[in-house]
C-alpha cells in the first residue's frame, strides 16, 4: 500500500486572509494584533482566530500538575492541523521544546525586554517586605531563585504562594492585597503599556530569565512554505540563534515546566554566551512549587562564535552537559 502523498503547499494567493490562531487574553491578542500589523504592512490580508486553550481554563493547580505549558498551545496546534488558522503566534517561553511532527516553528521575531520584573503595591523591591509576607508566582524557575535571593538576605520568613492567571488577573490579585508582591516577565508589561506598574527588573544574575523569554515564535504546519517566505522578514535572526541555544538546554535537561530550570543567551559583538541555572525543591509530597527547603543553585555557562542553528544547539547541548556534570539532574516524569 503506497504511502499518502505529502500536501503541496498552497500559494498564499489561494488563502487569503491569513488567519492567526490566538488565545483571548489580552496580552496574547496584542501579539496577535502585532504580527498582523507586520502583515499587513507587507500586502497581506490577514484575520485572527480568536480560542480559549486548557490553560486558560484550569487556573486551581499549577502547571507542572497538569499538563505543563503545552495546554497553552495545544488547541492552536489542532486549529492548524484543521485548516481553520494558517499560524499561531506565542510566547515562546510558553512553547514546549519538542515541537510535534507535522509543525514548526518558522519565524522568531526581535527580542523584547527578557528579564523577571517585580511588581507591587509597597514595596520597591525585595528589601522592602514586611514580616511574613507573601510572594505570588506559579514558575518554579522564580521559585527557585526568589528562594536563594531571599535566603542570602537572611528572610526565611517569606512566603512564595502560586499564582495563576493571565497577566490582568494576577495584577488584581495583587491589587486585592492577596500578595505582597509577584513576579512577571517584563515583556508582557511592556507590552501592554502597564511598564508604570514595573517597581524593580531583576538583573539577569539575580534572577535567569527562562529559555525564549521575551521573544515571539510563530508555528505553522511544516510544509507550509508559502508562509515560511511570507514571515521571513519578520525573523529576527540574533534573537532566533540566541533562543535555540536557550531551548537546547532545556530540552537536554528534560525539557519540562515541572523542572526549574533558567537559561539566557546574550550576544556581544559576535559572540553569544549562554547561561543556565537549575536547582532542586523541596518534597514534591509537601507542594514542591512553595517548598522553602531547596539545595544549592547549580549554574553553567559557555560562549562560542555560531554560524548555524546547528551550533547554537550544540552550545545548549554543552551548558545542559556542564549542569549535569555538577549535579543537576535530567527531569524524568513519573510513570
């Protein structure tokens, strides 16, 4: 029995609009919104899809509980597989590491702002805390340094609560006075013109941002070509090197948001240094992602001159290898 015949791409010509699938928060709308502003500016008609992922919708549990940031992508990824949308546009800090077969990730686009930033009502930065207070964040990588942040600073008394949500619901909980503070990317505030609400951004030694954070990916089926031309002028390719190597390390530990794991690639001149940091929780029997008992953070870094995505994936695959030889271990779900 001879196998299907692989779909020949249509011409753009023949789709118009392009439709981007999109989740409906807010900040997923201006990515959107954003991509087709570029679009259109270059002669092409586009619509948005506007759907509303598991992620959206399971806001009690933490991710690495149920399922990891994959239910943020995965509706869009069937959205394509149907027909309905001709590209997707995410977070890429939101995307998993390995992309299933059949899509691919054509375009990432210029960098915005990658750092962590610290957000609150009273307090300018870490220092500031009251007595017992309380710090909202769901990502166990901010668990993780917050923890060695405040350790070194002697405040044991601190707490580092979950929180869930689109970026609108975690700033009311913090308005609500359920947090002290919390911790978001900073992109996302910039983003959405809410940069005034920013108190303090963590250096990138206080705080790793995580792999791809900042940065916009755009996944299409993969043989689709006519959109691969269409989006090459909105690839930025220092960005598009720089986060490969960052995925790469990820993907080399385990590739899991249940894992807190950080890696930030910077270029200087032609060189890109990669850095990666990881660290273990406490028993995940006692709510791993709010343990205050952790063992030492474990950090690599290595820098090369890059020609080819081929080496900035060896350049991850060599910092996840430096991790790995100091301790930090590969992240294995249970069966």
């Amino acid at each position: 029995m001879s196998s299907p015949a692989t779909p020949k791409p249509l011409s753009l010509s023949s789709r118009q609009p392009i439709v981007i699938a999109t989740r409906e928060s807010r900040l997923a709308l201006w990515q959107a919104e954003h991509v087709k502003t570029l679009l259109e500016r270059l002669g092409h008609e586009v619509s948005l899809l506007g759907m509303t992922t598991r992620g959206d919708q399971i806001l009690d549990r933490s991710l690495s509980k149920v399922g990891g940031k994959g239910l943020f992508v995965k509706e869009l990824e069937v959205a394509l597989e149907e027909g309905r949308a001709d590209l997707a546009v995410h977070s890429l800090k939101d995307v998993p590491m390995d992309i299933p077969a059949g899509f691919a990730l054509a375009c990432v686009m210029a960098r915005e702002d990658p750092r962590d930033a610290w957000v609150s009502t009273t307090c300018a930065d870490l220092s500031e805390l009251p007595a017992g207070a309380v710090i909202g964040t769901s990502s166990l990588r901010r668990v993780v340094l917050l923890r060695a942040l405040l350790e070194s600073a002697g405040r044991t008394d601190v707490r580092i609560e979950p929180l869930r949500g689109n970026l609108d619901t975690r700033l009311r909980k913090l308005d609500e006075g359920q947090f002290d503070g919390i911790v978001l990317a900073a992109a996302g505030l910039k983003r959405l013109g809410l940069e005034h609400r920013i108190r303090h951004c963590f250096s990138p030694a206080q705080m790793l941002p995580a792999a791809g954070q900042g940065a916009l990916g755009i996944e299409i089926r993969v043989e689709r070509q006519d959109l691969r031309e269409a989006l090459a002028p909105l690839a930025h390719q220092p960005t598009w090197m720089a986060v490969t190597a960052e995925r790469a390390v990820s993907r080399a530990m385990g590739g899991s948001c249940s894992m807190p794991l950080a890696a930030h690639a910077v270029w200087v001149g032609e060189v890109l240094t990669l850095q990666a940091a990881w660290g273990a929780l406490g028993d995940p029997g006692q709510g791993a992602e709010v343990s205050t008992s952790i063992t030492p953070l474990v950090r690599a870094s290595e820098q090369g001159r890059l020609n080819d995505p081929a080496q900035a994936d060896a350049l991850g695959v060599a910092v996840a290898g430096q991790l790995q030889a100091a301790g930090a271990k590969v992240y294995a779900p249970a069966n």
